[in-house]
C-alpha cells in the first residue's frame, strides 16, 4: 500500500447510526461507527454475523432494506458528497460508476436469464454513451483482466455454466467495468474452496494496486484479513470495538472480541488421533463409481460426460471420522452421496457391516438408513421452513414407528445434546441464526441413532466463532456416542481439527490418503501441497500458533 493515511480520504463514515424496527434485539443495527477509507488501500471489517458488517456496505450504497431499516443519524461523504442526502437518481449514477459492489453469492445476485456478457454490457449501456461494438470490446478485455479463460465463450455463458470461482470472477468484472473509486467485497470468498478463494484475493489485491482503488473487504475470518489487510475495523453488536493497521490487530489485539476471534481461527497443528484405528470397519466403499450425462438429447447436440467419482476405495472404523478434502469439482460431495445412496453408483459396493447398502430394495435401504445419517451444508435449505424445530427432528423417529411421548422426550434430550433450549422445538428455522439451524440439522441427524454421521461442508459457511463452536460440538457427540463421521471440506484447518485420516480428491480420483498428522506433516502429491499452500493467511497462522 501507498502511504494513503497521509491523503485525504475518498470514503468518510461519522458517527454513523442505522435504526432497526422496533422490538428487535437491539435498537440499531449500526451504533456510532466512525471510518474513513483512503485510496490504495485495503480496509477490512471485520465480524460475526449480525455485526453490522454488510448493514454498513448496504448504507453506503444506499441499498438499506427500509423503510424500517433507515440511517438514523451521522454522515457518509464520497469524495465530499454527502450520500445520506443524496437522491435516489444521484445514488444511481454513483452506484457501479464510482462505488461498486461485489456480493457474496454471485449466483444470486447474477440474473440467471441473461448471459454474462448481457449483464456486463447493461451497466456500459446505461452509465455511458459507448456503441455496441465499442461496448462488447470492453467486456471482452475486463473478462480478460480478471483472469477468465475464453473471455469470447464467457461472454455468451449463462451463469449456471460457470463454477462458483468464475461467477466471483464475473462479479469482480462487472464492479471494474467503469474503473470506481471504492469497491465494496461483502464476504466474497466465504463459500470457496481455498485454491479459488486464494486466486480471488490475490485478484482484488491486483485490482487495488493497478488502479489505486479503495477497498472494503468484509469478512469473518482473520485468516483471510492476514492474506489481504491494510487496516482492519472490528465491529461486534452494531459497534467499532477496535481499529488499526492489520499488523498491530493481528499481532496485538486489544479487545477481548479481537483476541477471541482470532483464537477461534482453526489451527495447522493437527489434533491428537483417535485409536479408532484397533476397531471394526463400519463401512467400505469398493470402486465406487458416478458419471455424470448431459447435453445430447431431443434436439441433439454433443453429450458432455463428467467422471464424478472414479474407482474410490474407503475404509471407516468405529468411532473414526475421515476428513474428505479437495476443491469444487474433486468429487466429495458426491461421494457423500452415493454413499449414503441418495444418488445412484454406476458401480461399485458400499457395505454397512459387510452388506452391500447398494443392492438393498427401497424397503430395506428404509430400515437401514437409519445407520447411516447426512448433515446438510446449508441448514436453512434443508430445513423445512413449515414445520417447527421439534417436528422437524422428530419426523424421522416418528416415519419409524416411535410412539410420539418417546419421540418428544428424545428431541429434548437431543435439544439438551446440542446446547438448545428445549422451548427451541416450538419455534420455526427462521427464529435461528446458522449456528443455531446447523446444530438443529445435526440433532435431526442424530434422531435415528446412526453409527455413521456423514457432514457435508457442514460449517463451510459459518462464522469462524461459530464454526469452532459447531467443530467442538461435532467431536463432542462423537466421542460420547462412539459415532464414525466423514466429513466434507475444503478446509484443511478444519479437517485438521476433526480427523483421524484425510483422503484428497481431485477430478472424481483418491491422490492422497494416510492419517492426518502424516499428511499434514509431508504431503506426498503435488495437489496436496497445492491446496495447503493457498491456505489464506498460512504464514501468519503458523507465526500465531507459535506465540501460544
């Protein structure tokens, strides 16, 4: 970064105050923030949800979701120019032109019926007087500084056709298009497995240094503020708590917040194994085998095939939880579901207990799932939104024949296991914050009493407080209930807090596998080595871990 604190800054918050409806929790979302952002320079905020943290993007933006929700008090200046008395036409003209925003899920802020071109083009189309040659060769050249490949295909692509670290891509493209000021990131690498999220860190830093851009990165993970962060602000409850430049707040935090947030950033240093090693296989998969079909079809066309999951041999024994790491595409989440069979292999077996699960009839695979259980990545998609907390866990004792006293005496002490309140079964998935809902998912799982809980990138998307919360949850349950976990991620902090063994996939095939602390301590492949080398914030990590 250039010497910015000695300019004067292009983005200037005083004392502001965003008001919450009445009957909240709290009066304001935001209370009293005061921040100034400079050119050339990385600003990180940084906290838990409900923090206040994209409450402040949305009121610089103008895009607070009122009427309720209102800048109540303070100022906001751009250059100056005093945005809070700014009219809805002037905050338009701003917005895109000379402040953008990046959002944190490009899938739904990204018209899935228009192509990305189209959506591009729309911004030039509207901020500027460009013909529609001049236009389409500005899209084609900022899909190429962004790193896209095939800008030309890219442009005429649907959203769906592009992966999760594309669609980013094309977000960052679209805030750049017209070269702004500031660019506002809400938390746009949390989903992403770490190679992609580290391609687009770098990115937004190259696109700060190139065009002397101000950038507010918000984010939840200090890992990610050590890889980024010039300066960092730390909210908690709608207020500043500290403020400083990245190296004191990561090195010598003030606040009992700071300094707890950053212990709850997952640590390299893997846990002590379990001796699940000595005890009986509960399940192996054999050559398990997924191809995915598509294209071809009624109108023709070239058919595109995808091997999935290739020739995959696994072994899990009681009371072991096997970490399944790789990037998006690697094949782990459908390995997790051709396991527990809710999609079927091409080939191979999967045995519980020497039986093969694959071969069983729709009756039997019933009366056997019940062994086998699945937490879900997102707890408020597969939670359904009708029913109250207490139906929800007890809807599967209930399909297998538990009288109803016995299935609710078993929620509360399911409730009781997982740190919720037993009033909690009375309410709705929306009364919860995620942690909440994914400790609701996990005590749904566990209604059945399975030997084998299976968790899907299951705090892939949780604040690094809540996930260190959920994590110790996790161990907890399995070591008093002597459960066998796979468990899905792209994190290897996190894998290494939790497994006994790592298996590494890439492109559907097993390239490395052996027990964590091995792996961790010399990996052996080459895309092993690459994923702990885009680990964010790997050398200030380790550097932490040594002062403890």
């Amino acid at each position: 970064m250039g010497d910015a604190t000695k300019t004067s800054p292009i983005l200037e918050i005083r004392d502001l105050h965003v008001s919450l409806p009445a009957g909240g929790d709290r009066r304001h979302a935001i209370a009293g923030v005061s921040l100034d952002l400079h050119e050339d320079e990385i600003l990180c905020i940084v906290g838990e949800s409900g923090s206040g943290k994209s409450m402040m993007a949305r009121a610089i933006m103008g895009l607070l979701p009122g009427p309720q929700v209102f800048a109540s008090g303070g100022e906001i200046r751009f250059e100056g120019e005093a945005l809070l008395a700014a009219s809805e036409a002037r905050l338009r003209a701003l917005r895109g032109s000379r402040i953008a925003m990046i959002f944190q899920e490009p899938m739904t802020a990204l018209n899935p019926l228009m192509t990305i071109g189209e959506q591009i083009d729309e911004v030039l189309r509207i901020h500027t007087d460009m013909d529609r040659a001049a236009r389409r060769r500005r899209v084609v050249d900022i899909l190429g500084d962004v790193h896209l490949p095939e800008p030309e295909t890219i442009l005429s692509a649907y959203p769906h056709q592009l992966s999760g670290g594309q669609r980013q891509r094309a977000m960052i493209a679209m805030a750049l298009i017209l070269e702004p000021r500031v660019i506002i990131a809400d938390e746009p690498t949390t989903a992403l497995d770490v190679t992609t999220q580290a391609q687009i860190l770098q990115l937004i830093k190259e696109v700060q240094r190139n065009r002397q851009t101000g950038v507010i990165f918000i984010t939840h993970d200090f890992s990610v503020v050590a890889e980024i962060a010039d300066r960092v602000a730390v909210m908690q409850g709608g207020s500043l708590v500290e403020l400083g430049q990245a190296a004191d707040i990561l090195d010598r935090p003030q606040q009992p917040y700071t300094k707890a947030l950053i212990a709850a950033v997952p640590s390299l240093v893997p846990r002590p194994a379990t001796a699940a090693v000595r005890r009986d296989e509960v399940l192996q998969a054999i050559g398990l085998s997924k191809t995915f079909t598509s294209g071809g079809g009624l109108f023709g066309g070239n058919k595109r095939e995808v091997k999935a999951v290739q020739n995959v041999d696994l072994t899990l024994r009681r009371g072991e939880t096997i970490g399944i790491v790789g990037e998006s595409g690697s094949g782990k989440s459908t390995l997790a579901r051709l396991v527990i069979r809710l999609i079927e292999a091409d080939r191979g077996e999967v045995l519980l207990h020497g039986v093969d699960f694959l071969k069983l009839n729709a009756r039997q695979v019933r009366s056997q799932r019940k062994r086998i259980q699945m937490v879900f990545q997102d707890p408020f998609a597969s939670l359904n939104p009708r029913y109250k907390v207490g139906h929800i866990i007890a809807e599967g004792m209930l399909l297998q024949g538990t009288p109803k006293a016995d299935a609710t005496r078993q929620v509360n002490e399911l409730l009781d296991l997982v740190g919720l309140d037993r009033k909690s079964a009375e309410r709705f998935p929306h009364e919860f914050s995620g942690g909440q809902r994914q400790r609701i998912g996990i005590a749904r799982a566990l209604a059945l009493d399975p030997e084998i809980l299976v968790a899907d990138e299951a705090v892939s998307a949780l604040d690094v407080s809540v996930q260190a919360q959920v994590l110790r949850l996790l161990a907890d349950i399995r070591d008093r209930l002597n459960l066998s976990m796979l468990f899905i991620t792209h994190d290897l902090c996190v894998a290494a807090q939790v497994c006994d063994h790592i298996v590494v996939m890439r492109r559907g095939e097993i390239v490395e596998n052996g027990p964590t602390a091995e792996v961790f301590a010399a990996p052996k492949h080459d895309y092993t080595r690459a994923l702990f080398n885009s680990i964010p914030g790997r050398s200030w990590i380790a550097h932490k871990e040594s002062l403890l």
